[in-house]
C-alpha cells in the first residue's frame, strides 16, 4: 500500500495538509502538514502534490540506520537520528521536513488521512505494484 | 483564550510607520462575530467623520472570521472594507484564496491598514515580525507580475495581495488582487490601499489556530465536507463553477447586454460554461478547503495576445460577453486578463465601457474625446480602454471615476443610461422584469452589487431553487410573463441580505449553501464547537441584521443627504422597456420601484426616506449608533 498523487485532479484546496496537520499534531496548522502543494502560476498553471511514496532513500542514506520500515512506512527513530538532515537532503520529493517543535526529520507514517479527507480524489491509496505489474487498484 | 479567532488585531499606520498588536475584544468577538461585521463596526467607531476616501485617515480593513482557516468546507475568505471610493459610504469587498487562513496562522484576525507611506511600502508579516518595507521597485508592475516576483523574492508559502497600476492611479474601481485570479473586486477597495503607498501585503503563518473542542470540530467538518460532496449539485454545478449560469439567465433574459439596452446576448453559447471547459481550461482552482472550486484557470489565444488567466467567472462573462458584447469565449477572458494585471474591478470596468460605447454611438463622446473610434463587440476597443484607465490617460481619467461621476461630468443625458446604484457600477444580473432582484440591488449597503441578496429565484424560476437546478434547464429562449410586483419582494431581500451577509462575517464560503444546497444550521453547528460559543443559526441572523443595520447607518452619516433617492436605479431601467429577446417590452415603473422601497423600508424598520429609526437601532443592540445619529440630526 502507498499513497499515490493524481496531480491534474487537485485544485490547490490544501485541505489534505490541514488534515494531515490535525490528525497527527493535533494542530489547525497547515504548516505542520508532511506534505506540500505546489501551486505553479501564472504559467504552467496547475498543481503538483508532493508526498512522500515510501521509496526508502532517506532510510538507504541514514548514516546511523536510523529509519526504519513499519507496517509499510519508513519511520524516524528519534533515539537513533543524529540530526545530521542527510535524509532531507537527499528525499527525491522534498517531503522529509524540518519543523521548530522537533530535533529530528518529521515525516509521513502512511496514516493516510489525507487520501480519506481530498474531496477530489488527487491523492489516493494503491496496492503495492510490484506483483502485479501496471495493474493498480485503488481500494479507498 | 478565545477559541475560534487567532485572538489579535494587527494595526499599522503607515505615516508614522507605528507597528501595534491589540488583543481581539471577546465582546467584538461575541457581537460582531468577524469579517464583515469587525468591518462594519470598526469603521462606524474609528472612521472620523467626513474624511474622503483618499484621505490617510482612512481606514483599510482586511477582517477574518471565526471560520476562517478551520477544517470545514471553504473556509479561505478574506472580508476587507473601507469608506468607499465608489459611493463615499460603506464599503467593503470580500475575497476567497488563502490570504485569510494564512493571517490567522500568523496569528492576526485583523489587520488595520491607515496613514499614508511616503514612499512606495509592503507590509511584510512572518508569524511575529512584522514590518514595512520598501516596494518602489516593485510599483508600476501589473498585480500578477507583482505577486509573481513576490513568490520568487519570499517564497511560494507566502501568500501575498497586491494592487496593480489601477489602484496605484485610484482608479475608483481598482481591485485588490491575489493567488493569480482571486480578487476584493469591488467598491475601490485597491484604490484605498493605492492612496496609501501600499503595493502588497505578504503574509507567512506557522502557528495554530485555538478550537474549543478539536476532536468535535473535525468530525463535524469532515461530515460537512462528506455532506456538500453528496449534493446533487456537486457533479452539477463544480464543474463549469459560476460560469454554469450563462445558458439560463440568457434563456431567461437577464443577461445585460450592450449597456443594459437588453437582457439576452444571441451568441452566449460561445460564452458559457461549456466554452471554458472546452476551449480554455487547465485545471480547477479552488480557494482554501474548497470541495466544489469555482476557479478555472485556463489559457487564452485573441489576435492580441495569449494569456494565462482564472476565469472568467459569470460575472465577467456577464459584463465583457454581454455588456460589451465580446463575442468569444477566448477574448472574453482576455479582457479578464488585462483587468486582472491591471488591478480593475471586472463588473465595474464592463459597465463603464458600455457606458462609454453606447455614448460615442450617440455623439455625447466625440472621437478626439475618446482618441479614437470605439464600438461594442470589439476587443480592441475594450483593451484600449482598459489601457487607459489603469494609467488615468486620455479618456481613461473620466472613465477611471465610475460610471456615476463620468456621467455626471459628460452630462447630454448620459446620466440615464449609466447603471449603478449609489455609484458602484451594476453586476450582471438585468432586473427590469425582476422586482424582487431589482430591490437586492437597490438596497445593497455597498451599491448595485448582487452578492448581499440573491433572489432570481423568486421573480423568474417560481419557488426557490438552488443555483445548481438552474443550471440544467434546456437552453432555449423561454418568453416570460410580466413580473408580478408584491410585498414579498421585501421579506425575500432581507432574508437573503441577512443570511448571505452572515457568511462574510463568520469568513467562509456561502456558495456550498447558495448553489448546492448545504443545510445552514451546519455552519451553527460548526461556529458553536470551534468558538465555544453556542449559538443557533437563528440567533447568528439577528447579528447579521445588527451589522446590516450598522452599515446602514454608516453611509447616512457619511453621505451627504443620503435617502431614497440614493436607492433609485438610473432612468433606462424604469422608463425603457427591454429591446428584444426573453424579457422584451418589459420593465417597473418608477412607482413600483417606489413600491418596492417603501415596503423594504417598512420591513426594516427605517422611515420613509430610508434611515433606520431609532427604535429599530435599539431592538439591534445599536444604542451607540442611535446616540450618535440623533446628536448629529440624522435620526
């Protein structure tokens, strides 16, 4: 499972990172949310959603094998981190995030909440590909 | 703490350069609730009286609301105000985006804007810091360059307004622009920020928003959201957003068209919703929270140009498409584009290039007034025009002042067609078969603009009906029956003026419950478990009738001999009869509109001329205001 962006169908709402932001710190704080949209106007004029697939770099990067897989994401352990942000660095989607609240790299842990909340289905859940080639389904 | 609101107002005073945070007053809160009503309440208290627009001391008010910023369907609106540039009384005009959300993450829930900068300013906040900045070199450039040089210079998680060259020449009808294709369209509010040196407001928020009960508050958002998404209207009216209109009120004849003159635009297929779709849309573009976006921003190719452009929306197609009479979609938009980059106001711009049209047609402006030859259905006349008003050039410095006063100074009769109420030019809805819609326009506290009261509804389609149902009605041209004028008229005006001024007060989107449906008593339901403060959405009317009766009350004491015949359309629409189409031969007679009026006045509680009484001002909670106007003999 993983979650996939279908960027045509946003419409810049940004009410995934609102949720996001609520769901996980409790917070009406968009600027806490573990993914971004980027709004790209006046030209080309359409939206781009950054979010992390769980592709692992930051894990493959980790100098201290600090991140791990869990039930299907990658989590920080912040006991392991050192904070040297190599991971930030070197994260494919720029969703490996530095926040004021945290001495560790914040990232997305697959709850979700932004693919139940997109009132425009632009982020969606899919089954894991690697099985069954270009057949992806999506269940949510 | 008070829950709900970011719990601060931001004062800046631009002359002295002053930076000063005052905490937000719980009983502000409590009886004003925000947005529209902070505006009403702060500008009758704080405004000095008699001072003109331009005036430093003026205020520019950009007001949030309880909603704003919170999970609940579009919750991203702004509400700014200020003593108008288009009639010298109440003005304010409200915006959708992300500005607003964003200010209250910054932890402001009002920003007050007054003084005048020496030089060329923006007003830069970063959570706590605040500062004014220098922008001369930023001032002269259009307001989608100007907001895109922003981004590049502070970041794409800024949100920034602008004004364009419009505001900066105080062009009366200049906008204050933001997110690439959101506007405060109306009443001057851009001229205001442009006599006050002020190109642009940049605002980055990190912070949260205090909610009484949070786990209460999502879940009765996310059933909102879930609500509004099972409309019937989410798949019907989402898709073309405001533009879905066109087809049925051509059908029905209220469409204005060459200066008013009719109300049915033969070629509106190639102006509606369906043209955007297929001819110019990229993508939807949605305000903060939006499940049902309005925004279609697209790509337009004219022989003069091609241009990225958000719309048009129905409004505009309604003033370039038809009051212009721009025969494609595509130059329609274009148009949108220039007023967009310019920072003008789209309704206003279409009335007073009508105006000026329909005037060279009959000889009242000459060809050397003008610089050349102008006509309906032309691009290159409206650009032309556009050209010159931003830059107050030629022609452009009489047409820059509204329509009102334009006609005004021209004279030759020129006064009968130029549509406005009170001296905002007239938005995109032809009432001379429509007495109820006629009335919403004549008593609009800030001039002739149709969002404080929506009632088509009642004159044209029978029984009330949601937008949405209009939208899919067989487009064919449907001859309409002679409107019947009655009493009714009046309680549908104040229903809908208090129920659709309470949204700009409480910051979030009417539209999911204008066009879709979505039951009112929700936005208590969500108002009362984020604020702490239960209220019945009956009880939030009776504020919205306190604020309608402030604002009221503001331009009878800031408008020199303001009264009834300040509620009085221009001549053309009760003495012409409508040209051809749907709606032909119809149009109220100057004593139903004095019908109207007076029945609207009973309704509320005002006299004969129109001023609330004092009894009427004391049952709202207005003693203050009662005081004030029976010391100054206005009661």
């Amino acid at each position: 499972m993983e979650l996939r962006a279908i960027h045509e169908n946003c419409s810049g709402c940004n009410t995934c990172r609102l949720a996001c932001a609520i769901e996980n710190f409790k917070e009406v704080n968009p600027s806490r949310s573990l993914l971004t949209i980027e709004a790209r106007f006046p030209a080309p004029g359409d939206y781009r959603i950054h979010l992390c697939d769980q592709c692992g770099e930051c894990a493959d990067s980790c100098p201290e094998d600090a991140i791990h897989l869990k039930d299907g994401a990658f989590i920080v352990d912040p006991d392991a981190c050192t904070g040297c942000l190599i991971c930030v660095e070197v994260c494919p989607h720029d969703v490996m995030f530095i926040q004021k609240h945290s001495d560790v790299p914040i990232k997305c842990n697959l709850c979700g909440e932004c693919a139940r909340t997109c009132p425009r289905n632009a982020i969606v859940w899919v089954q894991d590909i690697e099985n069954d080639g270009d057949q992806e389904s999506e269940v949510a | 703490m008070m829950y709900g609101y970011a719990g601060t107002i931001l004062r800046v005073d631009l002359s002295n350069a002053t930076i000063r945070k005052e905490p937000l007053s719980k009983s502000l809160a409590e009886n004003f609730i925000g947005g529209r009503g902070f505006v009403a309440k702060m500008l009758y208290d704080e405004i000095p009286s008699g001072i003109g627009p331009y005036d430093p001391e003026n205020m520019l008010i950009a007001a949030t609301g309880p909603l704003t910023g919170h999970f609940l369907p579009a919750s991203g609106k702004t509400h700014f105000g200020t003593k108008s540039p288009a009639t010298g009384g109440y003005a304010d005009s409200n915006m959708g985006g992300h500005f607003g959300p964003q200010m209250k993450y910054a932890g402001y829930d009002v920003l007050v804007i007054t003084g005048r900068a020496i030089s060329p300013s923006y007003l830069f906040i970063n959570d706590d810091t605040v500062e004014i900045r220098p922008a001369t070199e930023y001032w002269g450039q259009g307001s989608i360059t100007t907001e895109k040089n922003f981004k590049n210079h502070l970041g794409d998680d800024y949100q920034v307004i602008t004004i364009g060259p419009a505001g900066e020449k105080r062009v009366r009808y200049a906008c204050i622009s933001h997110d690439f294709g959101r506007q405060a369209g109306r009443t001057g509010v851009g001229a205001v920020m442009g006599s006050k040196n002020l190109k642009a407001i940049a605002v980055k928020g990190t912070g949260s928003i205090p909610v009484a009960d949070l786990k209460k508050a999502y879940a009765k958002g996310k059933q909102a959201y879930q609500k509004v998404m099972a409309k019937p209207g989410f798949k019907g009216w989402t898709p073309e957003g405001t533009a879905g209109i066109t087809n049925w009120t051509n059908e029905v004849g209220v469409f204005p068209t060459r200066n008013f003159q009719t109300s049915h635009a033969g070629h509106y297929k190639n102006i509606n919703g369906e043209a955007i779709l297929n001819r110019l849309k990229i993508t939807d573009k949605g305000c903060f929270g939006c499940p049902t976006p309005c925004g279609k921003y697209g790509h337009t190719q004219t022989k003069l140009g091609s241009a990225y452009v958000e719309g048009p929306e129905y409004e505009t197609i309604a003033l370039f498409g038809g009051n212009c009479v721009l025969k494609t979609i595509e130059e329609v938009a274009y148009a949108n584009y220039l007023c967009d980059e310019l920072g003008i106001d789209t309704i206003s711009a279409g009335v007073v290039i009508g105006w000026a049209i329909e005037c060279f047609q009959k000889g009242i402006l000459s060809r050397d007034d003008i610089g050349r030859e102008i006509d309906f259905s032309d691009l290159d006349s409206v650009a032309y025009l556009l050209n010159q008003i931003a830059r107050r050039e030629g022609i452009g410095d009489l047409l820059a002042e509204g329509v009102k006063i334009a006609a005004e100074k021209t004279g030759k009769g020129s006064e009968r067609f130029a549509i406005h109420v009170k001296g905002l030019e007239w938005s995109g809805y032809e009432c001379r078969n429509a007495p109820s819609m006629m009335l919403a326009y004549l008593t609009a506290d800030v001039g002739a603009h149709h969002n404080r009261a929506w009632v088509l509804g009642h004159d044209v389609a029978g029984a009330w009906t949601n937008v949405h149902d209009l939208i899919s009605s067989e487009t064919e041209i449907r001859a309409q029956p002679k409107a019947v004028v009655s009493e009714r008229s009046a309680e549908y005006v104040i229903e809908s003026q208090d129920k659709r001024s309470l949204f700009d007060a409480l910051g979030n989107c009417r539209l999911q419950m204008m066009e879709l449906g979505f039951e009112a008593e929700h936005y208590a339901e969500l108002y009362s478990v984020i604020t702490g403060i239960t209220k019945s959405w009956e009880a939030l009317l009776k504020i919205s009738e306190r604020i309608w009766q402030l604002t009221r009350a503001f331009s009878v004491r800031e408008i020199n001999g303001f009264g009834r015949h300040l509620d009085f359309p221009p001549a053309r629409l009760y003495e012409e009869p409508i040209a051809d189409g749907p709606n032909q031969g119809h149009v109220l007679s100057r004593e139903e509109i004095d019908d109207l009026l007076t029945w609207y006045y009973t309704a509320r509680g005002w006299n004969e001329n129109g001023i609330p009484i004092k009894e009427t001002l004391l049952s709202v909670g207005l003693s203050e205001v009662a005081e004030d106007l029976e010391a100054r003999g206005l009661l």
